[in-house]
C-alpha cells in the first residue's frame, strides 16, 4: 500500500505543477493590470506604470516566460508575489483559505455522507416510495440554480426566526456577529448560527448530487453473484448489504469525491457571496475584474493542492475499501 500511495503522491505532484503552470500562463496572457492605471487622474507616466509594474512582476513588456521563472521560484520559497495593490498575496489568501476551507470541508461531508446513506438506501427499496420520493426531490434541488436555492434559505431562515423561534436562530449575512462579547463559548455557538444556512446550501446539491451516483453504483452491486453467495452461506441479507454491497459500491464514489472537493473550493463563490463569506471564490472573481495575475494563480493553485489532498485521501479510502490495491 505504501508503494501505491507513493507513486501516486508522485504523480499528483507533477499534476499540480501542470495545472499551475497553466494557470498562470493563462491568467498572465488574458488580464491586462496596465489597464488598472488608464483611468486614473492625473494618469500617471508610462514610466511610473512600467516601473509599479515590474516591482509586481506583472509587467507585460517582460517576456511572459520570465514573469513566469520568477513567480515559480517564489512559489518553491513560499510567495505567492504581490496584489496589483502591492499587498501580499499570502497573507490574504491565508486569511480567506481558512474561510472557505471552513465552509466547504463541512459542507462536504455532510453533502457526501447523507447523500450516500440515501443513494444506498432508495437502491434497496428501488422504485418505493423513499425512492421515489429522493428521486423527485434530487432532481428539484438540481433544477434549481444555486443562487435561487440560497436566497430561498435566507427567507426560509428569517420566517422561522420570526414565526417559530421568535429569536435569532439562523443567522444569514457573514461568518460571526461584529462586536459580539458573549465569551468562547457565546463565539462559537454565533459562527455555527452562521454557518448553518451557507452549508445547507452547499450540503442541498450534493446530496442530490451523491444519492443518484451511489444509488446507480448500488443497483448494479445488488445484482452481483457474490451477494447471493453471501446470503445462500447463511450472511443475512442487511449484513450482506452494508459489509459487502455498500462497501464495493462505495469505491467509485470516493473518487467522485475527492474531484469533488476540488471544484467546491472555487465553485461556492455564489454562496459565500449571497452569505457574506469572504473566501477564495468571491476573490476569484474580484481578482480576474481588477487582473491581478498573482491572486488568480495563487488560487488556482491553493484549488489544485486541495485536490492532491482529497485524491490522497480517496486513495486511502480506495485501499481500505478494495484489498486488492493494498497488496498492489
């Protein structure tokens, strides 16, 4: 197994510096931050610009391959370069990788597991009424465009703060309550307020998302010989089911789940936007709007660590799931 997780390390790290290289020939090539200056006033010298330019590394009159030699060996140091403001990139994406890190890695095991726990058990009682019932309902959620869904929560969330609590229970606008003096215990019960609705709506979608894909991976287990086998032995059917079906129908969702993760980080800038997080993927989109190549790269970057992360670890899922990558 050793052997296994080392060759792939391996290759997700050449993968990861792929994809960043890309990413940051791509952001370089495409934004333009010399614009940032054309509508000042007084407009500052071609000069000036140049010089402000060249001390950010974002100089477009340095050929593009040596901007890209200098961030690369800032980043082997650890530096990400500088903002086209000249603040760090580091420290604030440091900042903001822990707000969505927060969000997301909730929002996803809880999203994965329920929607496993459905999946697998609308395959048992295929074409009942739970089936039925999650099957119409995860294509609702699906039809649905994430930023409906999250302002539908916010209303939902204030009507039963109005009308069934009568206090704050779901709180809908950033990550805490500003100048909140309620102790340690007081803060974290606020930021779980916080947190509640922003994970829903992150939670909502993948659990449509993973009770349909375990629930297909589930129906084509049920069928197998080695399930009947289990059973004529004398294994009764539910412990035949969660110790041998669940488990190999698990092994194609783990890898779904690990891209999965990957793609969240930058793909819940609509809900923390709608929800006052300030993370990475509303600084994406800030970033590409005022081209600041460093951040976007930098971003892409922090994307494409996390999916070395999550793919290591649905490896060591995989192995722990199918004994035969363990002796591989």
């Amino acid at each position: 197994m050793a052997g296994f997780l080392a060759r792939r390390l391996l290759n997700y790290l050449v993968l990861v510096a792929v994809a960043s290289s890309l990413a940051y020939m791509l952001a370089a090539g495409a934004l333009d931050p010399r614009s940032n200056y054309a509508d000042r006033t007084p407009k500052p010298p071609p000069a000036v610009v140049d010089a402000q330019l060249t001390a950010l590394n974002l100089n477009d009159k340095t050929p593009l391959i040596q901007r890209y030699a200098t961030w690369a060996a800032g980043v082997l140091h650890g530096d990400f370069g500088r903002t086209v403001t000249g603040t760090s990139v580091n420290e604030d994406l440091a900042r903001r990788a822990g707000v969505t890190f927060r969000l997301v890695l909730l929002g996803l095991i809880c999203g994965s597991l329920v929607g496993v726990l459905v999946g697998a058990y609308a395959a048992v009682k295929q074409y009942g009424l739970f089936d039925r019932l999650s099957t119409g309902m995860s294509f609702l959620v699906l039809a649905i465009p994430v930023v409906v869904l999250a302002t539908m929560l916010i209303l939902v969330g204030t009507w039963l703060n109005e009308n069934v609590f009568g206090a704050k229970v779901f709180l809908v606008s950033g990550e805490y309550s500003d100048g909140l003096d309620t102790g340690f215990w007081g803060g974290v019960l606020d930021r779980l307020q916080h947190l509640i609705l922003p994970t829903v709506s992150l939670s909502l979608g993948l659990i449509a998302t993973f009770s349909r894909y375990q629930r297909n991976m589930m129906l084509d287990v049920l069928g197998a010989d080695f399930i009947r086998t289990a059973v004529a032995k004398g294994l009764s059917r539910r412990r035949a089911l969660t110790r041998h079906a669940l488990r190999t129908a698990l092994i194609p969702v783990v890898t779904y789940f690990a891209f999965t993760f990957g793609t969240l980080l930058t793909g819940a800038t609509f809900t923390e936007k709608i929800f006052g997080w300030h993370g990475l993927g509303e600084q994406l989109i800030n970033s590409i709007f005022t081209n600041d190549v460093n951040t976007v790269a930098a971003i892409a970057f922090l994307a494409a660590i996390a999916v070395l992360a999550a793919s290591l670890a649905a490896d060591m899922l995989h192995a722990a799931l199918d004994p035969r990558v363990r002796t591989a």
